[in-house]
C-alpha cells in the first residue's frame, strides 16, 4: 500500500506597491495597488478602522478615517489572517491658519541656491535684530502662489510658497517689486506651475 502524500497548499499574503495619493484628510479615497488582495480584504489607516473595497486581485479603495497631523501606518489584511503593513504610507497636513499677506513684517530672499536644489529664505521680524533663517528643498514644494489685494489704497502683494505637506511659507518685502513676475520666475527655477489665488486691480 502506498504511502499518501498530503500537500497543503496557502494563499500568498497580500502586497502593497503603491498608495495614491500619499497625502491628504479625512474623507479622502486613496488607491491601494497590489497583489494577491482577496474579496473582503480589509484596511486599517493608523491603527483606525477604514472604510475598503475590493476592486480585483490588485487594487483596494480605502476612505481615510479621521485622523490626526502626521505620517500613518497603513495594514491591509486578507481573509485569511495574512496581512501587511505599509509604514507611513498616508500623511495627514496640520491645520493652518488663514495667511494674513503684509502684516507688518516682511521677507527677503537671502539666497536662491539653485545648485543645490533649495531656497534660503531670511525673515525680519520688526524689533527683532537677527532674522530668521528658512531653508527649503524643490522637493518639497508643491507650486508657488501669488496673491494681491487692495487694502485701503495700498496694493499689497506677496508670493506663498505651498509646500507638498499642504503648509504655506510666505514672501514678502517691504521693497517695490513685482510679485508676480518674481513668482513666475521661481516657479520656472523650481519646476512647478504658478497659482494665482487673488488678484485684485491695482489702483491707478
């Protein structure tokens, strides 16, 4: 009599190779592609429960619970216990505070170090002597913006620098220039499109 021969076959674990986006808030849908995703697989977005469809063997809709500031782990988890983990797959932006343009400080670009790929930005505070020093890499800016408004008879103007965090950094300078044409030129500098989120006419 022969012997029998048992063979005991598993399901491979799921995988993760790409999540789009990789930021944003609560609410949003983000695109989980993969391998091996079995029909009910579920999701965890830093340790919360959410909400996760199933589109094929690769690829799962998952709705960003509500979370705070910060990176997320992301766990997809198949049916049959086998699961895996994404470390900071998804980052959620801080809130931030409406931007007031010309408030009573202002900005001057100290250096535009294109070499190395970032801007130096030196920031003078009103009363203070030594100013504040900001470095940011292309790689962190998402475009830049401008933005002008009348304010009483003034023309006030300012460029903001948005940053891939969803995160604002504004230049300012009490000096006559154009903002707009300067935030075309950096946006050329950097590689990324210019926003103009208002414009209001300058008075004669």
């Amino acid at each position: 009599m022969l012997p029998l021969l048992w063979i005991a076959c598993s399901a491979n674990p799921p995988g993760v190779d790409v999540v789009d986006p990789s930021g944003g808030q609560a609410g949003d849908t983000i695109r989980v592609v993969g391998n091996d995703l079995q029909a009910g697989a579920t999701a965890t977005l830093g340790g919360e429960p959410a909400t996760a469809e199933v589109k094929g063997l690769t690829m799962l809709e998952v709705v960003v619970p509500s979370l705070g500031p910060g990176e997320h782990d992301l766990v997809v988890s198949n049916p049959d216990g086998q699961s895996v983990t994404v470390p900071r797959a998804f980052a959620v932006a801080a809130p931030q505070a409406d931007i007031a343009i010309c408030a009573g400080t202002y900005t001057a670009y100290s250096q535009l170090a294109t070499s190395r790929k970032l801007i130096k930005i030196d920031r003078h505070f009103k009363g203070k002597d030594e100013p504040q020093s900001l470095s940011i890499e292309f790689s962190e800016i998402a475009a830049i913006e401008y933005e002008g408004r009348l304010q009483g008879e003034a023309y006030c103007s300012a460029i903001l620098i948005k940053l891939t965090d969803g995160t604002r950094e504004v230049y300012e300078d009490s000096k006559e220039m154009d903002f707009k044409q300067k935030a075309q030129e950096l946006a050329n500098v950097i590689g990324v499109p210019v926003d103009v989120i208002h414009e209001d006419q300058k008075p004669e």
